[in-house]
C-alpha cells in the first residue's frame, strides 16, 4: 500500500525500548501553554493533549529525531536527552 | 577519541588509525548507522575515494546515480528541469543511492579494519573539562564512564549535545533546522528501471518544490533505490511550527501529488523514518576547534543544503577526514590545544568546504522564503501551461506577455520580482 496510516507507518519501524523515559515533559510549565506546538510536529504523534490541558508523552516510539524541544516555545518544558546505549529506535532499511 | 560513528566520524577514525593513533570510536545505536536518515545520497564520491579508492566495488550502494530531476509543482501541474548523462555512469562517478544502516555500518568496519576500536552502544553524555576549560574527554552513559583523550572529535550528529554543551555550538532554533520524514518503498526491481527509464544498476533523484509540502516551507525528494524508493519531505521546524501541520500528513500529501503518484504507484511501506536536517549553511557553523576538541559533520553544521545541492554525507566525510589528520598532526607534534589543532579549519578552507558555504551562504534563506516556496512555483508552471495549453483557433501568446499575466495574477509586484531574482542570481548565479 502506498497511502498508509501513521499507525501502519509505526508498524514498520523498530524500537527498543529504554527502561526509563529519555524525554520528561513538565507538566507546570506546559499547563498554561497554548500552542501546544510538539503536538503537531512530532514525526511520531507522540504528545497528546489532555482534556486538563497537561500534555501526556509516550517515549517508547521515538525517533530521538529532537523536533519537539526545538519546536517548543517554552523553556524547560522539554527536558531532552538520548536513550541509553542501544536503546530506542533502531533503523534496518532506511 | 571520536564520538559517533556516522560518515564524519568514521572518516576520522579512519585517518587516525592509519595514522598510528589508538582510537576508540564510539556509538549510541545498535550499530553505526542504525540512528541515522538521510535521502540518502552520497554526492562528490571523490571524496570518499580519496580515502577508499574505488569504494564503490565494496561499498553496499544502491544504484549509481545518471540522471536528475529538479521538479517544480502547483496543486495540479509541475515543470521539471531532466538532466540524465552517460558521464556519470563510469567511474569515478558523479553520486550514488544508498540505505544509511548498511552504508554507515561498512563505513565503521572500514575504520575497524584500520585499527580502531568500535564501542556501540554507547551514549557520549557530555564533554569532560579541566579547570581551565580544556577538553580532556568524555563521560559515557556506563558504569565508571569517564573515559580520557587528549583529543575528542565531537561528530555526533545534529543534536550535538557535546558541541552545545562547550559552547562551540549555540542554540539552534527552528529556522536552523528542519524536520524530515521519510519512508522506504519496495518496488520491483524490473518496474523500477523501467518507470525511471533507467540503465540496469543506475538510477535518479527527484527534488520536488513548490506545493508538495503546501504552506510549510520545505521540498520532498524521491531516490531509487536497488528495489525500492526514498522519498520524503523536508520541511522547515518554524514553518511546520506556524502551519500546525503534522509532518506525515504531507508526506502522504506528497505522495498523492499527481506527478509523484504514477511515480510511487504499487509501491509497499519497508520502513518509516524521521531526523533533524541541519540546513541553515553558514547561519549555523560552529566554532570548529577548541582546546582538546573538534567539531565535525552535522554536529557543526556541516551540511550542505541549498535546494540546488543537497549534499550532507560527503561534506561530513570531508570533514571527519580532515579533523582526523589534524587531530594526528597535533598529537605528533604534541600541542592539541585549539592553536595545536588549528590544521582542522586550514584544510576546510584549502579544500573548499568552508568557501563553499560563504559562496552560497544566501541560498537557504532565499529557498526558504515564502514566494520562492509558493508563488514562483505556480507562477512558473503558469507560464508553462499558458505557452503549452494548445489555443485552437485563438491567437496564441509570446512567452513575454504569458508572463507578465501570470505573474499580475499572482499578485506579487513587479518590482518584488525583480529584487528576487537579483537575490536568487546572488545566491546561485554569481
């Protein structure tokens, strides 16, 4: 299929997992935020907005790629690093 | 020591070890390559050569390069620029295809093979300081991860947390750096070559322009590959930002466009990706040289990427290369201060690197801005359609006329256009 969902996309894409979040998101400083920009950039849809207006992040499909915390307008909101050594994603065919 | 072993920084660990020095390279990913995504093409493979002689017998590539397309697009139409030639189809070539897992791992193993020692698996945290802030190593992501060098080549990629955290590379911000998401389409090898229209073994690029990406600013570009295509979209962090758009959207956008459609058609997903481009130029150099350290590859900005030329993999092959013969220029001469390693930037300039990005230093933001992005492109394919839409029986316009229509329509001011093109003629033509 050449037209795929995101959710098919994911499919393709290898992930080993870091056992603790590589990427922490803070909650007081996002509350009052209205752009909620890493929504929308993140290549792997993984920020969600909550209905209390706090963003829920999931960092076991991410692609380390660091579009959110360049995109956000906020700072410290975003606390960014690498997934330890041989974790996270892991690319076979690109 | 070198910290990630991508092209920039195998290519140095590869000169350092022919040179007698203990290396110790180090990577984050499962393997060299297993982090990284690019189109991926590897242009000037001259480069490389200088390095590997006929690396291409070797080398996993996918196809050699003969012919590219520059295609510019409105909604329904799109004019291209075709360019295929039988010079780039013998050595030493002009530019391949190529899968960044398997071409960066072979990379690596060319540099173990000389002697350095590969660590995978391994996250270069921060650089380590002495009190008069010279480099004298790294801390790793390990139990007891102080590991000691006198000099480090920071060549982890464009995050480059150990180039930000000294301070050799500021902030970047979203107008630095874009976002690219990609997916691998396996395709029938026979189908492929002729859809292309192409030599068994070789193939094409396609760089795409205009509303592709919609309102965000940004191409998309589609390679061949042995048994599949590239393809994705490039776009701009701020753009993306202020348009709310989510980037997979407009690689399906990208997709459905009605010239890239027959193109992609039957095609089935292999693999998605994603990765930051480092695409500001001479905006967003680093500092290239500290006391004990070097920066090299996108880590420093050292991507070249002008609409015209995207060529990233062999800029920072060139200057992992030439960080790695400074580096053991300063170790035998036993001065790895920044004076000591100051050979980096001397080879930069002598090879062309460094002029290179000075001379087209106005082209990304030219590329970038909105007309360039949006009207130019319908405009031009305006023209075309006005020129080629046949007028039966009505009398038919000069080019002169077509164009002044079109560009009325467009609504940009003659005297806009004509700063632009003097603009785009100083970026590219002169």
């Amino acid at each position: 299929m050449v037209s795929t969902t995101l959710a098919e996309k994911m499919t393709t894409v290898r992930f080993r997992p870091d056992h603790e979040p590589h990427i922490v998101v803070d909650g007081d400083i996002c509350r009052d935020c209205t752009l909620h920009t890493c929504v929308y950039v993140c290549p792997a849809n993984l920020f969600s907005l909550l209905s209390d207006g706090s963003i829920l992040f999931n960092h076991e499909e991410c692609f380390e790629c660091g579009t959110c915390y360049v995109a956000c307008n906020r700072e410290g909101a975003i606390h960014w690093r690498y997934p330890g050594g041989g974790r996270g994603v892991s690319f076979r065919d690109s | 020591m070198v910290a990630g072993a991508g092209p920039a920084g195998s290519a140095a660990a590869l000169v350092l070890a022919r040179a007698g020095r203990s290396v110790l390279l180090l990577e984050r990913g499962e393997f060299p390559g297993s982090k990284n995504v690019s189109g991926a093409a590897i242009y000037g493979p001259d480069v490389l050569a200088e390095l590997i002689p006929a690396f291409w017998e070797t080398a996993p590539i996918e196809r050699v390069l003969t012919r590219r397309v520059i295609c510019v697009t409105s909604e329904e139409s799109s004019l291209s620029l075709d360019f295929a030639t039988r010079r780039f189809a013998s050595p030493p070539y002009n530019a391949f295809s190529v899968l960044r897992p398997r071409f960066d791992r072979w990379l690596a193993d060319q540099a173990v093979a000389a002697g350095a020692t590969l660590l995978n698996e391994t996250v270069a945290d921060e650089l380590l300081r002495d009190a008069t802030g010279r480099v004298r190593g790294v801390r790793v992501r390990r139990p007891d991860g102080d590991i000691e060098a006198p000099v480090v080549i920071a060549a982890d990629g464009v995050n480059s947390f150990l180039a930000r955290g000294v301070g050799l590379q500021r902030e970047l911000g979203g107008h630095d750096l874009s976002v690219g998401v990609k997916e691998v389409l396996a395709v029938d090898r026979g189908v492929l070559e002729e859809r292309f229209h192409l030599e068994a073994g070789e193939g094409v690029t396609y760089e795409f322009l205009g509303s592709v990406t919609g309102d965000v600013a940004g191409g998309s570009f589609l390679y061949t590959n042995r048994e599949s295509l590239s393809l994705g979209v490039i776009v701009e962090i701020a753009s993306l930002a202020e348009h709310r758009v989510r980037p997979y959207e407009l690689l399906e956008r990208f997709k459905a466009h009605p010239t890239v459609a027959p193109l992609v058609r039957g095609g089935s997903l292999v693999e998605y990706s994603a990765h930051m481009v480092p695409e500001a130029g001479q905006a967003m150099l680093a500092t290239l040289a500290g006391d004990g350290v070097l920066v090299a590859g996108d880590a420093a900005g050292l991507c070249f990427a002008t609409g015209l030329y995207l060529e990233g993999i062999n800029y920072a092959i060139a200057s992992g290369r030439a960080a790695g013969e400074a580096a053991a220029e300063a170790l035998a001469a036993g001065d790895t201060s920044a004076a000591g390693l100051a050979g980096y930037e001397r080879r930069l300039e002598e090879r062309g690197v460094l002029p290179d990005f000075r001379r087209f230093r106005m082209a990304p933001r030219f590329i970038m801005g909105e007309r360039m992005q949006r009207l130019y492109p319908e405009i031009v394919t305006g023209v075309a359609e006005r020129v080629l839409r046949s007028q039966g029986g009505r009398p038919k316009q000069k080019l002169l006329p077509a164009v002044t229509d079109e560009v009325r329509r467009s609504g940009v001011p003659i005297r806009r256009l004509l700063r632009d093109l003097w603009e785009g003629g100083r970026a590219f033509g002169w």
